[in-house]
C-alpha cells in the first residue's frame, strides 16, 4: 500500500477559457450574421458555418480537457495526456525542490490556478498542473507528501 493515490484530479472545464469564449464568439456571430442577411443564401450560409466551427471548437475544447489527468501518490507525482498522442512524466517526489502557484487574472477571476513543479535536474518548472480549484492546497499537499517520503526513505 506504499503508492497509495492521495488524490487523482483533471483540470477544470474552465481552464479553457479562451476556446470557450471563441466558441461563444461564433455562435454570437452566426446569430448577428443570420439576422442581418435576412435568410439570403450567402448569410444562411456563412451563419451555418460559424455555428458548425463554433460546435468543433466547443468539442474539441472538452476533449483537451478530459485529455489531462493529474495524479499524486505517496511515491509520485504523475502528468498524463491522452488525446492524440500519449505521454506521461513521473515525478519521484524525493526529486521535488519546490513547487509554486501562480494564476493570471482570468484564472483569479474563475478562481483557477497553476502548480509549477521544479526537481533537482532543471530550473524550469518540469511539469505544471493547471486549471486546479484550490491549487494552494493541493501544492502544500504535495509538498507534504514529499516531506513524508523523504523522511521515510532517510529513517529506512
């Protein structure tokens, strides 16, 4: 039971807001553009256009949200894709150094935020987990779990 999940999230819906509102645009678009042409075939046209791109961003929005999985382990850190391609990075937690939160002001707004996880081999942050609700708590949680299995591999 030493790689017990503590938890297992995906990045709130809301962290893709800009495809959202793009999706909006089209639809709002479409409408103007249906009422404006006055049903003439270019206009009825061109608004059935916007509202088919609208819908394909709008699906392709929540698969890209449904693609991403964060999971944190007594052992690990794990950030997995699956949409078009495959990966996944596995962070040993004793290798985490530090992790911030940071969120612009959209995110403050839809109350979102970003981990940044740095580990001993790189400056850059090696993953960022984003679109969380409540990421402070979750990165002191992962800093906790890391505290836990360093002293539990020091104390072996």
């Amino acid at each position: 039971m030493s790689d017990e999940t503590i938890w297992e999230i995906k990045p709130a819906l809301k962290a893709f807001y800009d495809g959202v509102a793009m999706s909006l645009l089209c639809f709002v678009l479409a409408i103007l553009l249906l009422a404006i042409a006055r049903l003439s075939w270019i206009g009825v046209f061109l608004g059935l256009s916007l509202t088919a791109v609208g819908i394909l961003v709008l699906g392709f929005v929540f698969l890209r949200a449904r693609a991403y999985k964060f999971k944190l382990t007594r052992n690990s850190l794990i950030w997995e894709y699956n949409l078009f391609s495959s990966q996944r990075r596995t962070i040993p937690l004793e290798t985490i150094i530090n992790v911030g939160v940071s969120q612009n002001i959209a995110e403050r707004f839809l109350k979102i935020g970003s981990i940044e996880v740095f580990t001993v081999s790189n400056s850059a942050p090696t993953v960022v987990l984003f679109g969380l609700k409540d990421a402070q708590r979750k990165a002191e949680e992962i800093l906790s779990a890391r505290n836990e299995r360093i002293n539990k591999i020091t104390h072996a």
